[in-house]
C-alpha cells in the first residue's frame, strides 16, 4: 500500500477560512436578532407593520449570508476550489461595493479596497492556487 499524500493548507487560507467561518457566525447571530425584533414590533400603530416585516426579511438574508459564508468556510479549509472561486468573486464585488460607498460619501474606503485587494493577490498565489487544484 503506498502512501496517501495530502495538501498541506497554507496558513493564509487557514487564516481567511477561520475569518468568513466568524463572519458566518456574525451574520447568523444578527440575523436571528433582527427576526426577533421583527416579530415583536407591535402590529398596530404608522409604519409598525412595515418595518417588523422589514426587519425580518433582511434577518432572513443575514441568515441565508451566514449559511452561505459558513459554507464556504469549510470548503477554504477543505481546499475545495469552488470555494476558493467564490472567494475571489467576493472580493471583486467587496471592491466594487466599497467603491459606490465612497462614491456616495457614506465613510472611507480605502481600508476594504486595500483588504480585497490583499485577498485576490493572496488568492491568486501559485501555492495557494496549488492547494485548490488551480
């Protein structure tokens, strides 16, 4: 029997899969707030309606981001390269989000440009790409 020879996961990887894994949980904890704020808004009053089922629609995407993040977790620190593409196509939308942002004057930012743009170099590494079959 020969010896089975297994990737070894750069600790970059490592790193940015514990970090969405976080970022998953985040999105599940407030997801789950904002359903139950939404559903104990009171029924009766102007707007109280609208904005308890506002509440709980957006807790709801929270969680579908948080189910979708802790997902691809798992595949960065399984090596999979779905996950690895997913990454990539994550920070180029992180990029341009963070674009429009400072378009539309709501803060700075450079710090998200900057993080992006370190993931998709860091990402787009030889032994990196290596570790997910690319």
């Amino acid at each position: 029997m020969g010896k089975m020879s297994q990737k070894t996961r750069p600790i970059g990887v490592t790193i940015l899969a514990a970090l969405q894994a976080i970022g998953g949980l985040l999105f599940l904890l407030g997801g789950a707030g904002m359903m139950m704020v939404g559903s104990l808004m009171p029924m009766e009053g102007f707007a109280m309606p609208f904005l308890g089922a506002l509440a709980g629609a957006v807790g709801g995407i929270f969680l579908i981001l948080g189910i979708i993040s802790l997902v691809i977790a798992i595949g960065l620190f399984t090596g999979k390269g779905w996950a690895w593409l997913c990454s990539l196509i994550f920070a180029v939308i992180g990029i341009i989000l963070a674009f429009l942002q400072a378009i539309g004057s709501l803060g700075s930012a450079i710090l998200p440009i900057v993080i992006y743009l370190i993931i998709i170099y860091y990402l787009t590494r030889s032994h990196v790409k290596s570790f997910f079959g690319k």
